[in-house]
C-alpha cells in the first residue's frame, strides 16, 4: 500500500459542514475519482481513511487533514485534482502529498486561529486579551453527552494578540492541542469570565494553521514539509 496525506480546507458556508457530513461527502469523492482504495477487514469493511483534529463545526479552516491508503502507488498530484473536482466548492483539497514516515498526529500539535469579531472595539478586545493572559487559569464549562466538563483555556493558549487594524478586529490565538481540545468559543468564553467582553455580532474563527508551535521563532512548522516528493524536488 502507498500512504497518502491530504490537506483540504472548509471555506464559506462549508464551514457549517459537521466532521461527519464531511467523511461521507469525502467517501463518496473517494468513489466519483476513481481513487484505489484499501479497506478494513471485518464484517463493515470501510476505506482506510484517519482523519486528524477535525475543527469544530461552524469554523471556517484552511488546514484540515487526513490520511488514506490506497492499494497502488498514485501521483499525488492527480489524486488532489480528481478529490477536488469531487467535492463540493467550499470542501478544497489544497495539498496531497505521499506520507513521510511517522504519525500524522505527532505533526499536529497546536493551532494557528483568526478570530474575526464584527462591532467589536479594538481598545475593548486588546483589554481582554491582556486580562486574560494575566490570568493564572481561567476554568470554563463545556456541555457534553455525558454531562458538564471544565476545561482551562488559558492552560492551552501559547500567543494571544489582537489585530486591531483588521476589519473587523481579529484576534489571533496559537492553542496547544490537548485533551479535550480548546475550540476558539472556549477561548472567547474565557474572555467573558475574566473581562466580561462578549462579541456584539457572532464570532467568525477560522484556522490558518497546524503543527509544532516553535515560540523561539513564532512559527508553525508544515506538517507536509518532508513528504518525498518536496524532497526530491
């Protein structure tokens, strides 16, 4: 078998798309572009596809990613056009590159977050930012099926800063993946319980990026960045 990892991007009112909606939609792309396929054993055999830290739904994002097997050895490149002509517009098969040794979760330790906050002031969000970054912890609430969970976001934000020259003001967030993972909400909740700041309009998070959070440099390393064709190249 040839491994191959893909990166695909949720845009517009895709973003609404649930991680599930997604795995159908994608399997059937799967089917519609001929892709060789391998599957499991058992009894409901099902294409041998991994998909790694799924934003949450409603969250735009311009790095989501997964791995799949395949039976023969494809050109990457042909198998990211023909996945992309398969899906709808909005669900975007950026990059598909042959997997480099190791797992896929071990390149995918944090993430990069715009979060666009419409009729929000500047002096207001930056206020926030800062009262939460002074905070030793900010314990917050999430409802699950098995009832209520805390979790502390301040615990799992690396950066924290506000662009207050965007329109609309955005704040931007470098969260270190962890169990259970903190969504942009959990952040925006953590700024309401310590500053009281609630966005006016409803918030827009997209995720620009994950990887390994390099604080040194203040980058995220490309979790594609040794597959062997970029080598070779």
């Amino acid at each position: 078998m040839q491994k191959l990892r893909v990166r695909f991007a949720k845009r517009g009112r895709l973003r609404f798309t649930s991680h599930r909606d997604f795995q159908r939609a994608f399997e059937r792309a799967l089917r519609r572009a001929d892709v060789p396929m391998a599957w499991s054993q058992g009894f409901t055999p099902h294409p041998r596809v991994s998909y790694a830290g799924a934003a949450p739904t409603g969250a735009a994002s311009e790095a989501e990613y997964l791995e799949l097997a395949v039976t023969r050895v494809c050109d990457p490149a042909e198998v990211r056009a023909a996945l992309d002509a398969a899906l709808p517009p909005g669900l975007d098969v950026v990059e598909v590159v042959e997997a480099a040794p190791g797992a896929l979760a071990d390149r995918l330790q944090a993430s990069s977050w715009a979060v666009e906050l419409p009729g929000a002031l500047p002096a207001q969000v930056e206020a926030a930012a800062a009262t939460f970054l002074a905070a030793a912890s900010v314990p917050v609430e999430r409802l699950t099926k098995n009832g209520v969970r805390k979790l502390d976001p301040r615990a799992a934000v690396l950066r924290l800063e506000v662009d207050a020259a965007a329109d609309p003001v955005t704040l931007r967030a470098v969260v270190r993946h962890q169990s259970p993972t903190v969504r942009p909400d959990e952040v925006l909740a953590g700024l309401r319980l310590v500053a009281d700041f609630n966005p006016p309009e409803p918030p827009r998070p997209t995720r620009l990026a994950q990887g390994v959070w390099d604080e040194a440099t203040g980058e995220m390393s490309d979790p594609l960045a040794d597959a062997p064709e970029r080598r070779d190249a």
